[in-house]
C-alpha cells in the first residue's frame, strides 16, 4: 500500500500479524524522525476514534521507533475488520509531523564503579573516558520510545565516534539507574537487570513511579541531556530520592511549546 | 470483634504469586499485563470457590505449596493436575483437585506435586489485593502488585488477611477434570519471518524442541535445531507480544511470556497463539514439545473455540453432594477400569 507521493519518504508500509491477537504496522525498519513521526501520528489517531467509541475489541497499542503495535481481543473483533478500520487512519500518518516533548537536564555520576564500562569504552574508541564523558554529555537526545522494562528510556542519537555494537557478553545484572549506550542510542535502566548495553554512569533519578497518574518520568517525544555530577553529589541525590524529599520535577529544563506539543495533541 | 480469618503461607513451593487476568494499557512505557499463565485454570478455580472469575488468585509452580488457615474457616480451590493433601487434627487425607474445600481453623492443605503441567491456581474466598496500574498482578522487577501492592512473590510466614466470606454452603467440584492436551503447540509465523532463511520455519515446525531450565514467568528458553538468520540477528527494537518466539544470534528460540519486556531487538520467528500460551507454560524444564503453524485466523477461531470450551467446563461444576461420595476421587482414584456412578443422567436410558 503506498502511502503517497512524497518521493524521498522513507516510509515502507507492511501490516504484519503477530500472532492472532496483535497487528504490527510498520512504517519502515529504521531509526528516523520521519518514521517515528507517523508512528506516533497513528497513535494519537487511534487513541482519538476510540475516545469516541470506535475500534471496539482493541486492548492497547504500542508505539516504537518504525512501527506501532495493535493489541486486540480476537474474542471481541476480528483482525479483517480492524484491519479495514485502521486503513484509513494509517494512510493519513504516513504524513505525520514530529511533536515536541519536555526538555529534561538529568544528573549522571560518570565516576568510578558507577561507570564500569567507560574505561573499556574509551579504549576500543580510541580516545580518553573524559572524551567519552565530553562527548555523551554534550548532545541533546530525543526519547523516542519507552519499553524494555517500566520507565526505560530509547534515547538518541548518540555522536557517531560513541557507537559500539552490544557487548558480546551481556551482563546477568545491571544496576538500577546505570545510563547506558550501544549502537546508536543511550538508554538508563529504570530497574535492575540483565541488559547488553555498555555502562558510563549511574543517574539517580526515579524514572517510574507506579503512584503518579502518569507513572513514566520520560515520554516519546521528550528531549533530554545529561549533566556529570561527581560521587558525593551523586549520593547525595540518592540519599535525597530514597527518602522522597527529591522531586524529579527539578530536573525539567522546559515544557514542550507552540501546537505540536504533545501536550496538546488528543 | 469477630475474628478475621487468615491465610498462612508456610511455604510458597518453587515459586508462588498472586495474580489476576494482568494490566492492561501500559506497555508503551515498559509494564508488561503480568498476569495468570493460563487463564482458563484461574477462571475456573475461582469459580470452584464461588469468587469472580478474574479475582486474585494464588498461581503457583511444581509442589510444595503449604498454606495453614487461621481465625476461621477458610475456602479455598485449586484448578491444575495437583497432588493435594488436607492436614487436620484427624491426620491426613488426600483430596482430588478441580474441587473447592473448606479448612477449618489450623487445618492446612499442602500441594504435594503436580503430575501434568507445572502450574495450578488456588482461589480463596475472601483474598484481595491491592490495584496497581489497575490490576494485582505481581510483577517482582518493577515492585507492582502482590499482597502489599509492593510487587513481592509470596514468601515462608507471610499471611494474607481474608476479607469476609461466606464460607459456608456446600463445595463445588469439576467432575471430569479438563483432558490433558499434547498436540503440538501452535503459531503464527511472524512478524520477521524474513529475518530467517527460507528453512527456517520448517526447521521450527519440523522437531523436538526441550524446554531448557531457564523457564520462568518472563519467558522460556527451548533448545533445538538451530533457526538460521537471513542477515543481521538483531532488529531495530519494536513491540513484543505474550507468545513472541524471538531467536537470537545463536539460534535458539525464546518463548516469551505475560512477564516479558514489552520491546526487544531480536528477530520474532513467529508467535504461539493466544489459546496455546497456557499450556506451553506449564511445560516443566526437560519436556519436550513440538510446534505447528497455522494462520492468524485460524488462532482467532481457535481462541473462541477454546472460550467456549471454558465456560463450557465452568457450566458443568457441581456441588458436591451431600451424601459425602467424593466422586473425582472415585473417577481418578486407580480402580479397575473405572467407575461410573450408575445415577448420572449420563447414564439414563435414551429412551
């Protein structure tokens, strides 16, 4: 199905089943603004028809950075009859434009046994861990999608002389708040887990917060930066965290502007 | 002040927790639904023990399950092709499962093993939890749900305060059991078949594959014929689904489940069907199992066949009667070639 005539769209549409409860609309198989765009622009179109009572049977959808997932109940719908119902929806976000999010300074300790791979980091990329430090700290990433574990953050794109493949050897267990970076993006582990990704730091910030109404601290769309701290600041920020008396609010730079706010979309 | 009866957990087993039908809505920022492996043993315990069909239960894994009741009289089912034991202080006796029994203060009911699948559901009356992001399923990484809300399995002394129940009225039985089922798992190939080379879903439908101990709530690793990658084995990160077979470099195929991460950068191979997802996780590590494909369709039809299967099974619970004769003891007891009770309208002329 062809989206349009816009020529240097990187837009190739396929409709994929993922089992016989869940369609994949995939908008092409990169990482590119112009794909996620229409991913979220169908988001935000399905979540408006069925807050007007349209697509009954659909449970939840999943954006992601070249697709978004549609989960359904095959007791409730049927996959033909939701797929006719979505056509048009998904004909009109191949057109999608970028929406902008909040604007996050987030504190990273870059120090010691917080940033057990950055030696290691430093030397297969040929340069010192304060260029390394320099270097992730210095560019503004974009989230473009959250998943993985509750509240974790793909951020990007990381400089290209930060890119390195995933360890060959994942790790049984990352520590919570360790800020991470493999291929193209950086990412911080909301939780403790096994996780492939290599570790630079250690950020204190509580990403997931199941009492908020909306738990996750970072949204697609959202902007972020990271700001070194040393240890002791580092600690101190935990210490302050863990006993509730540090509102993560402190770390928004600025709330999104202007109509393309997701703020204001539906 | 009347007494509020409690459940003791004594021991949870290899591995035990409350969940209900999951949390729906909140993938899109990592919560995967949680939630029971098999749906249909929750609804149908819970409707063994007079609860809501999506209420908490007790899902638990293997044996070794041992709960006490205090400050009262507590009811309670189990669904699952369990061992179970209810220790008075008369001694022991040995009860059939897919019933509800009611223990009298300090009497405990063990799960000595389980001889078909690895998993069961006890329903007890009067258990609640706490809702998290709209469910009590537990989901331990993240600290959701469970008794306290704080995402913890149940652990050796916890008690979980029941609310009040009508512990009375006689006991429910399904009687027979639901058959055992061993036909191949099936699924949908897909959504990066064209990650693999052209065999590859042949090799998958094509043989044995044994579950690997590495088998839990979040997902079971299988180990079989390699699956070979048309290119690159990773992917840009998209959505996972319960029932995802994602297969990594080495080849090896990984079944994910309702406690699985919500995005992943390995190629899906293709996905188990909605209605196959309980049984394939109680498969117990060293089992062996084989797949088949069918189409997305096909799994639909499947799912609805199978809900009316359900409530099919959960129409047919009895109460137990009076006249005390334990008949699924009876049924499933290892007598001659069996027993047919000679007033059962299964048995009354056609005539």
């Amino acid at each position: 199905m062809c989206p349009g005539s816009h020529a240097s769209s990187p837009v190739s549409l396929r409709v994929l089943d993922a089992g016989d409860a869940a369609l994949t609309i995939e908008f092409g198989s990169v990482i590119d603004p112009a794909l996620l765009a229409a991913v979220n622009a169908l988001d935000a179109a399905i979540a408006r028809v069925r807050q007007a009572g349209a697509l009954p049977g659909v449970i939840e959808t999943m954006p992601t950075f070249r697709s978004l997932t549609v989960f359904f109940d095959p007791l409730a719908t049927e996959r033909d009859t939701l797929l006719a119902a979505l056509q048009p929806l998904i004909d009109a976000a191949a057109h999608g434009i970028p929406v902008d999010g909040r604007h996050w300074r987030l504190p990273v300790c870059y120090e010691g046994e917080a940033a057990p791979d950055l030696a290691e980091v430093a030397g297969a990329l040929g340069m010192s861990e304060a260029e390394v430090v320099a270097l992730h700290s210095g560019t503004e990433y974009l989230v473009y999608m959250l998943g993985f574990l509750p509240g974790f953050p793909f951020m990007g794109d990381l400089p290209e002389r930060l890119r390195l493949p995933r360890r060959s050897q994942p790790r049984v267990r990352v520590p919570a708040g360790s800020v991470a970076i493999a291929t193209g993006l950086t990412a911080i582990y909301p939780w403790e887990s096994p996780g492939g990704w290599h570790l630079l730091g250690r950020c204190p910030v509580p990403l997931f917060d199941a009492r908020r109404a909306a738990p996750s601290l970072l949204a697609a769309g959202d902007k972020v930066r990271f700001t070194p701290v040393s240890t002791d600041e580092c600690r101190a920020l935990e210490a302050a965290v863990r006993s509730g008396q540090a509102d993560p609010m402190q770390w928004l730079d600025a709330s999104p502007t202007g109509a393309n706010s997701t703020e204001n979309a539906a | 002040m009347s007494a509020q009866a409690e459940l003791e957990i004594v021991s949870p087993g290899a591995f035990a927790s409350i969940q209900d039908g999951g949390r729906r809505g909140h993938r899109r920022i990592g919560v995967p639904w949680a939630g029971v492996l098999d749906r249909r043993l929750m609804r149908i315990a819970n409707a063994l023990a007079g609860r809501d069909e999506d209420a908490p239960v007790i899902e638990c894994f293997d044996g070794g399950l041992h709960l006490v009741a205090h400050g009262g009289a507590v009811k309670l089912a189990v669904a699952g092709d369990a061992a179970v034991e209810v220790e008075g202080a008369d001694g022991r006796r040995a009860l059939a499962p897919w019933r509800s029994v009611t223990l009298a203060e300090g009497e405990a009911l063990r799960i000595r093993r389980m001889a078909g699948g690895r998993i069961a559901m006890v329903a007890v009356a009067g258990l609640f939890a706490p809702q998290v992001l709209g469910s009590a399923s537990t989901y331990v990484r993240a600290g959701l749900g469970g008794a306290d809300g704080c995402g913890r399995a149940l652990a050796a002394g916890v008690r979980l305060a029941l609310a009040e129940a009508d512990a009375s009225g006689s006991d429910r039985v399904l009687t027979p059991p639901p058959p055992a089922d061993a036909s191949p798992i099936r699924l949908v190939p897909g959504p990066q078949a064209d990650h693999f080379s052209a065999a590859a879903l042949q090799v998958l439908v094509g043989g044995d594959y044994r579950v690997t101990a590495e088998a839990d709530r979040m997902g079971i690793r299988l180990e079989g014929a390699r699956l070979e990658h048309a290119g690159a084995a990773e992917i840009v990160s998209d959505a996972t689904v319960p029932g995802s077979i994602q297969v990594p470099g080495a080849g090896q195929p990984i079944v994910l489940l309702a406690d699985a991460q919500t995005a992943g950068g390995y190629p899906k191979i293709a996905t188990v069907i909605t209605a196959d997802l309980g049984r394939l996780a109680a498969l117990r590590p060293g089992q062996s199992l084989r797949f088949a494909t069918v189409t997305a369709a096909e799994g639909a039809r499947i799912a609805r066949a199978a809900e009316a299967e359900t409530r099919a099974l959960i129409a047919a619970i009895r109460p137990l009667p009076a006249d005390g004769i334990d008949l699924v003891a009876l049924y499933s007891g290892n007598l001659v070639d069996g027993v047919v009770h000679a007033l059962g309208t299964e048995w009354r002329p056609l005539y």
